[in-house]
C-alpha cells in the first residue's frame, strides 16, 4: 500500500528563488530523515512565494499510513505552531 500527502508550502519571507530554496531543501531533508518519507518538489518551483511538496510511504497497515501522513505530524518540520 502507498499513501500519500500533497502539501503547499508558503514561504512569505522569501524575495527570491535563492531565499526560498535555502528554507525549501533543510525542509525536505528534515521530513525525509524525521519521519523516513520520501519526499518531492513537485510545483511552484519557478515561485518564490509557495512550493508544492509530495511526502510519501509504503507499508502493509493502512491505519499506520493513515496516522504517519496526517498533517499534525508535519507542523514541527514545517515550522507552524
């Protein structure tokens, strides 16, 4: 079974593409190494503003999935309160 999570990220502080990756890419590497998801830059790479991030996982129990991909879990890396 895979599951996954599509999540758009807003970068507010940003004024350039520079400024954005350098939040963007310790975010990925977070998520990917907290919770041993994979994850992808999959829109708004051309943006400064927002980018748009797909985390995914396989396993066997759905519930397990479920309860991984659940954007509560996400609000640490992420940075929201």
């Amino acid at each position: 079974m895979v599951a996954v999570l599509i999540v758009d990220v807003d970068v507010p502080g940003a004024a350039s593409l520079k400024q954005k990756r350098s939040v963007m890419v310790p975010l990925t590497e977070r998520l990917r190494s907290r919770f041993k998801v994979s994850v992808a830059r999959l829109a708004g790479l051309d943006s400064y503003r927002w980018e748009r991030l797909g985390v995914c996982v396989m396993g066997s129990d759905p519930k397990v999935l479920e309860d991984l991909l659940t954007a509560e879990q996400y609000k640490d890396s992420i940075g929201e309160e």
